[in-house]
C-alpha cells in the first residue's frame, strides 16, 4: 500500500489538479457512474466535536474510497489542528486496498476547488473584488480557488479576531499572492465592496444582513455541515436568483440555512437551480444578468473526495512520490 503525507500531497498536488479532477468526477456523476452513499456522522457533544465518514465509488474508474474526518474546533486551545482527516482507496476490481493518505489538506483543497467551479460558472465575468468572511483553516484554500477562476484585483478579510485576519493576510502574501489586501473591521464592509463572497466559518448564526448583498453578488458558503449551523440568513436564500448546491440530497440533510428557510418561509428545496454537477454541461457562466445574486452552498459528499484522492495518487505514481509499506 502506498502511504502519503500532507506534505507530499501539498508538495506535488495543485488547485488546478484538484479543479480539473473534480470535474472530471462531475461528469462521471452525469453519467450515473458514481455510487455515494449517505455519510455517517457520530457527534461527540462533550468534547465539542464531531466525526464524519464517508464512502463512494467510481465505477466508470473502478476505484472506490473511504474518508475518516474528525472536526474538534476546540482543538487549537490544545495546540491540535481543528480538522484531521485521513482516506483509503481501494481496487474495485478485486478490493486490494492500494493507498493510505492524510485528508485534511485534501478535504480543503477540493473544497477551494468545488466553490472555484462554481464560481466560474456563476460569478460576473469581471468581479475584481473577493470578500472572505472567516479566515479559519478552510479560508485559504477557498482564496486560492477563486484566484484560479477570476482576475480578482483586491481581496478583503473579515474575521471577528481582528488578529487572525491579519495573520491569514500575512500567509496569503507568504504564499505570493500579491494582489492588494485588505483587513476589515466590519462584515458591512465586505458586503459592501466585495463582487465574490467567501463565508467559510462554523457559525450557527447568520453572519452577514442579506440586505447588505449588492446586486451582482456571488456568494460562497462552505463552513456549516450540519442542520444547526447556518451562515447565510433567510433573506439570503430568498433573495438569491440562483441557488446551486455541491449535492441536493446531502443538502437536503445537511445545509442548515436551507433547511432552516424551508422551515421558516415560503422558501423550499424545489427553488435550488441546480447541483453542481448540472452546470458543467455547459460551457458558459450560467447567471440570468449581471445584477443576479448567486448563491453555491456546498456542504461536501464522498465522491468529491474521490475525485481529489484518486488524481494525487495517480500523480504519485507517475512522478513517484510517498512510501510503499507491506500490510502482508
């Protein structure tokens, strides 16, 4: 079995990998090669933290896969990384399990990637300025991701510790992203300015006024996962023009500012314009007019990881990289 690190991932494996392996993913789901079954999620209330399984198959690629995450936000009190995960791939053919490898940069990077395709497919053509609500451990990534799909001229940071808005400015320029940037004090201000909007925070409460979106807005969230938490409000999802999400039944199960506007307002499920996998089919941006507000809500599923797992361990093999250990 082959084993890699995070280290390894991130030293050999790129935004547009992750971009271009994902969407060939999506069209495997198009063509009902992809078998993804509900994750499982095992809440553990008295550390504050929860662990997600979830496994999928290909069979268009005879590859199936496991990912194991465990989400503890206490976790930097203890000097411990909030998210830790890891993933198996196996043989389809004959259930040879043929790599170990650590998911937590995985797990963020296909997450970049999915809000990247989204937003190539949703976003005004010439948004210059990017919003990031929340500069926690998804943020980066998510930054990268649109950086890749738009000639995004200013980006602008919002986090309620000042401090930590600063320091992922700092990572950002240590990256060499040189575009300017910005920290703010208040989310009106992201709102105010921003033609792309980043929200990637474990919030359980709105955090933006949806009266503060400016028309021609595109609107990212991928920091709640479960039915409780929420980051966008009702009138949010009620003044969007167009509503995609990564997958409809785990939205369905999952995305708590969807379901909480199904249960609270006229809003319901039979509004949401597409899943993702929908809007590769065309080659244009899919937008009714530059004023449209548009909304990606992405709370993840299996295959995703897939497509992101099975791409880094093709890469390993054919630049040769990570170790071989003998379970036998």
């Amino acid at each position: 079995m082959l084993i890699l690190s995070e280290k390894e991932i991130r030293e050999n494996y790129f935004m547009l990998d992750a971009i271009k392996d994902l969407k060939q993913e999506l069209q495997a789901k198009n063509n009902a090669m992809i078998k993804n079954p509900h994750r499982t999620v095992i809440h553990l209330p008295t550390y504050n933290g929860s662990n997600l399984y979830r496994p999928s198959a290909d069979v268009s690629s005879d590859i199936a896969s496991v990912k194991v995450v465990s989400i503890f936000p206490d976790n930097p009190n203890q000097q411990k990384p909030t998210t830790q995960g890891v993933l198996m791939l196996t043989n389809a053919t004959d259930g040879e399990h043929i790599c170990f490898m650590n998911a937590s940069f995985l797990t963020r990077l296909r997450t970049g990637a999915l809000s990247a395709i989204a937003t190539d497919k949703l976003a005004r053509a010439n948004a210059k300025v990017l919003g990031v609500i929340g500069t926690g451990s998804m943020a980066f990534e998510q930054v990268l991701g649109i950086l890749a799909v738009r000639d995004i001229e200013e980006i602008i940071l919002y986090n309620r510790t000042l401090e930590k808005a600063f320091a992922f400015k700092e990572k950002l320029i240590e990256w060499g992203v040189n575009n300017s940037i910005q920290v703010v004090q208040t989310v009106k201000s992201v709102m105010k300015s921003a033609d792309i909007v980043n929200c990637s925070t474990r919030s359980n409460t709105p955090v933006f006024a949806g009266e503060d979106i400016q028309p021609g807005t595109h609107i990212n969230g991928v920091g709640s996962f479960l039915p409780t938490m929420r980051e966008v409000d009702v009138k949010t999802i009620k003044r969007a023009d167009q509503i995609v999400v990564d997958d409809l039944d785990s939205a369905k199960e999952e995305a708590g500012e969807l379901i909480y506007a199904a249960s609270q307002s006229n809003w319901d499920f039979s509004k949401v314009f597409a899943e993702l996998n929908e809007l590769i089919r065309q080659e244009h941006i899919i937008r009714p007019s530059d004023e449209a507000i548009t909304f990606f809500k992405s709370v993840g599923t299996a295959y995703f990881d897939l497509a992101v797992a099975r791409g880094i361990y093709a890469k390993a093999l054919s630049i040769g990289f990570g170790k071989t250990v003998d379970f036998a």
